[in-house]
C-alpha cells in the first residue's frame, strides 16, 4: 500500500525578494482598496435610496385613540401659547414704561431736593408756591408710577394665569400619548425590524459571495479584486446591517454576538488544526521532499525572521552548528560541493563560486518534479 506524498497548494501570488515585484504588489493592494471604495460608496448609494416604508412620517399622534380630542388641545395649546406670547410683549412694553418713569421721577426728586437745599440756605419766603408747585409735580409722577405697576401687576397675573392653562393643556396631551404609547412602540419595532430584513437581504448575499470568492479565487491573478470585494462586504455587514440590528432590550445583539463568537471560534479552530495537521504531514516527508515542495522565496522569508520554513518555530539562525532544525529535521544549512562554503540549502545557487545545487538541477531538467510544482 503506497502513501499519497503531501503536496503543498501554489498559490498564484507569491512573496518575493525582487524589489519590482514588491512594488508591484504594493500597486495591486492599492487597486484592491481603490475598488473596494467605488463598491463601498454604490453600496452606499443603493442603501440610501431603498424605498421608504411608509409615504408619511409617522409619530405618537397617529396611534391615539380620540384623535378628534387629541388635536382640539394642540389647538388650545397653540392659542393659549400664542395669547401668552402677546401677552409676554405687553408686559415688556409696560416695564419699559415703569423703569422710564421710575428714571423721571427720580431725576425730579433729585431736582427738587437740589432746589429745596438751596432755597433753605437763600430763605426766598416768595418761593412757597414754587415748593407747592413742585411737590405736586412730584406727586403726579409718583401717582404715575404706581399706575404703571398695577398695570404691570395686573400683565403678570395674566401671564400667570396663560402658563397654568397650557400646563393643563399640556398634562392631558402628555396622558393621550402614555396611552398611545405601547401602539407606538410596537409600530417602532416593527419598522425597525423591517429595515433590517431589507437590508440583510441585500449585505448577506454581498457576504457570502465575498466568502465563497475570497475561498476559491484568493489565490489566483483576480487577487486584488477578491480582497477589494471582500473588504466592500465586510463594511456594508458592520455599517449598513449591524446598526439596524434590532435591540429588543438588548437580548437580540447578545444573542447574535454570542453565535457569531461561537461561529468564528469553532472556525479558528478548525483552521487551527488543519493547519496542524498539514504541518504534521509534511514533517512525516523526508527532508528533500519538504525542500522541493516548499516556496522559494517564502521559505527565504521564513529564514530572515528567523523562523523554520517547514514547522514555523523559532530558530537561532546565527548558531554556526545548525545545520538541521532540532524540531522537524529539516535539511537549513549545506556546504557547497565546489568552494565547501557554508550556505542555505534552500539557495539556488552558491554565494561565493556560483555553482547550481543538485536540487535545482533535477528540477530543472527532470519532468516529474517539473510538473509536481507546475
């Protein structure tokens, strides 16, 4: 019985060490976010444009039980709030009148006493009419001023009267809507409910062909686009669906966030042990079976973080004596054939004499390993 040897999936993008390609891969993750931002902003321009539910705005008002009544005490309320209006300008004008005529008097009661001062130093006994005169001058600005007060005593007393009507008026508008309160509500939820369905119908199937393309055409030439779409469906989920998600007391988004927690962490661990277990099947290879079928340019990343290209841990690469990874066996370090230098076995060819490694000679001219990498 003959065992299927592990072969690794090539993926259509690759990490290299040529520095046009970076630069071509930091232009293509560029085009991915360009599109995802003109599929962003037509997403947000269909959502904004979904038809609304209901031709009129819908308030309180709407679900009252008399109706009739409902709108007679807005209209007291309206009248009363508008008498108290007229009212509020009456009182100003009158208090400007007192505070004008308040001013008169004292400025004739200062003139008076000025007056009085004088006379009483000059003894003018002629001058006894004049007193007369004056104080009775005095008295008609003070008689005045009373009257402006009672006047403006009386104002206030309307005004007074005007606020205690409209807070009548405004206790039983505020009982009709406590009892129309709960229909309100209900109709709330609902139209809540409502627009999230629609927009669920139309982010969730956005959702899941990102899902099914970013699983099956992640790896190939359309990458930026896949990524870029992907990117769309993930903020049209988190923008346009997951505000309108119904609240219900906050039971709802609990429960939601606690299946979508349960959903991505059965599927980190799912990932996590295939990922082990793909890992374990490749160090049940032979040494030179991992190095044919690993990347070349990934495993040379690997190197310089200081990394095992076959089983990922952590390795002291500036240790002249390793030359195989203690952990899975692979085959790290060679000295060369030709110069005996020192050097990675995952090189192409010899840093110091240019030789060509036996591996990448049988690659390059055996056509079983050319069409297993193919």
């Amino acid at each position: 019985m003959t065992t299927k040897a592990y072969t690794k999936p090539k993926p259509a993008k690759t990490k290299s060490g040529r520095q046009p390609e970076k630069w071509f891969r930091i232009f293509l993750w560029i085009v991915s976010f360009i599109f995802a931002g003109f599929l962003i902003g037509l997403g947000s321009k269909v959502v904004a444009d979904l038809p609304m539910f209901t031709t009129n705005e819908t308030t309180i008002e709407d679900f009252v039980a008399d109706h009739s009544a409902y709108k007679k005490l807005q209209s007291e309320r309206d009248d009363a709030e508008n008498q108290k209006l007229g009212i509020d300008h009456e009182w100003e004008q009158k208090n400007h009148e007192l505070i004008t005529q308040q001013d008169t008097y004292a400025n004739a009661r200062e003139s008076f006493d000025n007056w009085l001062a004088t006379r009483s130093v000059t003894e003018q006994s002629d001058q006894n009419p004049e007193v007369i005169k004056r104080t009775g001058e005095l008295d008609t600005l003070k008689a005045q001023e009373s009257k402006l007060k009672h006047e403006l005593e009386a104002i206030e007393k309307r005004q007074l009267d005007r606020r205690h009507t409209i807070e009548n008026i405004e206790n039983q508008i505020s009982m009709m809507e406590a009892d129309a309160m709960n229909d309100y509500n209900k109709y709330l939820n609902r139209t809540e409910f409502t627009v999230f369905m629609y927009r669920l119908v139309i982010t969730l199937p956005l959702l899941i062909l990102a899902w099914f393309l970013f699983r099956r055409y992640r790896h190939t030439n359309a990458w930026p686009f896949v990524w870029g779409f992907g990117f769309f469906a993930t903020f049209v989920f988190f923008v346009e669906l997951v505000p309108y998600l119904p609240n219900y007391g906050g039971y709802v988004r609990y429960g939601v966030g606690i299946i979508m927690t349960v959903f991505i962490g059965k599927y980190a661990i799912g990932a996590m042990n295939a990922y082990l277990e793909r890992k374990r099947a490749e160090e049940a290879l032979s040494s030179s079976e991992r190095q044919s079928q690993m990347d070349y340019d990934e495993a040379h990343a690997k190197i310089a973080r200081s990394i095992c290209p076959s089983c990922e841990r952590t390795l002291d690469f500036g240790n002249t004596d390793l030359d195989f990874c203690p952990h899975c066996g692979i085959h790290l370090f060679e000295h060369c054939s030709n110069c005996q230098t020192r050097k990675s076995a995952f090189n192409h060819y010899c840093f110091k004499c240019g030789l060509a490694t036996k591996d990448l000679t049988s690659q390059m001219f055996d056509p079983a390993v050319a069409s297993t990498k193919n």
